[in-house]
C-alpha cells in the first residue's frame, strides 16, 4: 500500500502519518548524528553545520516542498507518457526533511550533548549562479537549466537506483522547464540553517 501516492516529498497532499514519519526519521538520525560528534570531539570541542531547512513551522509550507513538488510533476508526466510505471512513482519518497529552526533546537536539547553558539537561518536562491537580491528571475530557462543540473548532480544516483538510467535526460529536461515555469512567476529560494555547537 502506498501512503503518499504521486508524492516524493511532503505536499499538501500527504498524509499527517507519512509527515510525522519524516519527522521521527530526521529526529532518528540527527540524535544518532549528534551522539556520534559527540564522541570525536574534546570537552568544550565545537562544530558548525550548515543543512536545507524551512522557515516556517508549517511541515506543509517549505521551499524543498515547492522544488520536490516540481520533480513530482516531471515523473508524473513521465507516468502519462508511458515511461515510467506509477507503481515506481508510487513507491519513492525522498529521504530528505528539512527541518524548522524550533525541530532542530528541540532534538539538540533532547540530545543533551551540545549548547548551542549560534543558530541563523539565511536563504539563497534555487539558481546557484544567480547570486542578485533582485525577487524577479532574469532568465527563467538558464536560470531552470541551472537549477536542473545542480539537482541532478546530487540526486543523479539515488534516482538511478529507483528509476533506471533510461529516463534521467527526459526528467530533467521536463524538470528544467517546470522549474523555468516557477521561477518566471515567483523568485525561490533554499531555506538554510547555520548551526554553530559546542560540546558539553
């Protein structure tokens, strides 16, 4: 059975159960991050991190949310064209979750390892060679072309493994252009938290 069908992310079609998996995974695996730092650094040691994160409290309403969401729509086309078995869309949910700042203080406190320096969140923007503070997008197909090939960079081999290599340029390319639709109608950007913790 399938709990978040046509979903690889949180949308706002997602069960409360499949959030709140995501979130018991995050909180899983930062404890076990944070216990495992713990033991290599020195007493009063320290660390920074900096990951993807949302700005807002709302699981339903972050920027990965909006940029999954539009990988979603590409594989969906891909299913429409016969390409790619729904079962297979079906079946994949990113493992990834970007976490508030109030989640992320809450599971370093629950750890009980680390005081925290200073936490930020900044943003920057989808297009990693669109550095401007402008909020209008010069260029949604380069700037969609650069956001398509830095994503698939990093995703190339976990979709790979799900999907198989044969669809990789037709997704993207389908990627590219959603992602160009977006961005001429609204400027995006990453949510990112800065994290700086010292052992207690």
């Amino acid at each position: 059975m399938y709990l978040n069908k046509g979903n690889i992310y949180i949308a706002r079609t997602t069960p409360p159960s499949v959030v709140k998996l995501y979130q018991e995974h995050f909180e899983k695996d930062m404890l076990l991050f944070l216990k495992l730092r713990y033991e290599e650094l020195v007493l009063g040691g320290q660390m920074v991190l900096t990951f993807l994160g949302r700005k807002t409290e709302d699981v339903y309403n972050g920027d990965m949310n909006q940029l999954y969401g539009l990988i979603a729509q590409s594989l969906e086309y891909l299913v429409e064209e016969g390409l790619l078995e729904r079962g297979k869309l079906n079946s994949f949910n990113l493992p990834f979750y970007g976490p508030s700042l109030t989640e992320v203080k809450m599971v370093i406190k629950q750890s009980g390892l680390f005081d925290i320096n200073h936490v930020e969140l900044f943003e920057s923007n989808w297009d990693p060679h669109d550095n401007s503070e402008s909020n209008e997008v010069r260029d949604p197909l380069r700037s969609g072309m650069n956001v398509s090939k830095s994503l698939r960079a990093v995703m190339e081999p976990l979709f790979t493994s799900h999907f198989g290599e044969s669809m990789l340029d037709i997704l993207f390319d389908k990627f590219t252009y959603n992602v160009a639709e977006h961005l001429a109608r609204e400027k995006t950007k990453y949510s990112i938290i800065f994290l700086s913790l010292k052992r207690k």
